[in-house]
C-alpha cells in the first residue's frame, strides 16, 4: 500500500515540476516580443450570434437595474418599519449577478 502511495505522490510530483518548468520558460515569440496578431475579422456565420449576444447583453443590463431599484424600494420600506439592514444581503446578490452578467458578455465578445 506505501508503494502505489509513493508511486503515485512521486508522479504528481514530476508532472507538477514539468508543467511549472514549462510554465516557466518563456516561448521563442514571447522572448523576441513578436507576439501572433490575430485579424479583426469576423468569423463566418457568427453574426447571428453576435446579435443575440447584443440583445442578451442589454436585457440583462436593464434587468440588472430592475433588481437594484427593486431591493432599494424594499431597503426603503424595511427601513421605514424598523427592520433595517436585513435586505442588505439581497442587493449583495443583485450587485454579484450584475458584475457576473456584465463580465460574462465581455468575455464572449472577446472569444468571438
């Protein structure tokens, strides 16, 4: 049992070694500073889903401020009846989908 142990310990060793030692090593284009450019070019068939991007991208903003609003109007009213900082949690959450909403339109313009 000590033996597959320290086989196995030995190969997550060596192959976490090489991964860093190659994570380590600058490339040859990286070293001389002439990184690959890709083009500007749109890829065939994708402007169908840029669109859809587009239009999910600003539904989610303006549902995005739909939930802000919404949780400041219950803050409000939370307040006025004395129960204060008990919606505070819910605009944490709305806040959280809003940066994850924006950023994950961002990264998909940036792949496509």
């Amino acid at each position: 049992m000590r033996s597959i142990y320290r086989r196995a310990r030995r190969l997550v060793m060596t192959s976490a070694g090489a991964a860093l030692l190659a994570l380590s090593q600058p490339s040859a284009a990286w070293a001389a500073g002439t990184a690959p450019q890709p083009g500007n070019t749109q890829p065939p068939g994708t402007a169908g889903l840029l669109t859809m991007l587009s239009w999910a991208s600003w539904i989610v903003s303006f549902l995005c401020v739909v939930g802000v609003l919404l949780v400041a109007g219950t803050m409000a009213v939370r307040h006025h009846r004395g129960e204060g900082s008990e919606s505070l949690g819910r605009l944490g959450w709305v806040l959280g989908a809003c940066v994850l909403g924006s950023g994950s339109g961002a990264i998909a313009g940036a792949l496509i």
